[in-house]
C-alpha cells in the first residue's frame, strides 16, 4: 500500500475546482462540499463512478480515467482541509 500524496492531491483537485469550487466549497446547491469529507468516502465515491454502480454523467466520465492512487491522493487532499462548524443560537 501506498500512502497518499497531498501534493499530487492538490493538482488533481483542478478538475474537481470546475463544479466542486476551489477550496472543495461549492457555490452550486447541487453539487457537493468535498472540502473535509473522509478520504475513504471520496474514495469509494469514484471507485462507484468508474464501476458504474453510481451514476452521475460528469462524474462518471471523469473517474473512468483516474487511478486507484489518483482517487487515493484526492481522497486525502480534501480530507486534510480543517472545517469549523458554529452552532446556531436558538
């Protein structure tokens, strides 16, 4: 087994800025947050996609050239972002 590399990471995550937004925040309501999700679901996510036992028509496309490292390394790049959740006052 390898072990991820942020650096590499960081560079796949381009693609992902598109929809995704920059930081792994989206601005679009139907697209998710990758930002401070586990690894291991990002992971999964795209291994599904490239399966095809998730579908999504973008999502597909793109994970059908990713490497197991390369889903491994993005997994990684957006599980290290720190996120702070304030609780609102009621």
């Amino acid at each position: 087994a390898i072990s991820a590399d942020l650096a590499v990471g960081k560079s796949l995550s381009k693609q992902c800025a598109v929809c995704h937004g920059k930081d792994g925040i989206s601005r679009h309501p139907e697209t998710p947050n990758l930002a401070g999700l586990s690894a291991l679901y990002i992971e999964k996510a795209l291994v599904d996609y490239k399966k095809g036992s998730r579908h999504d028509r973008r999502m597909s496309l793109i994970a059908q050239s990713m490497s197991k490292d390369d889903m491994k390394n993005l997994g990684a790049w957006y599980a290290a972002f720190k996120l702070t959740v304030e609780v609102p006052q009621i």
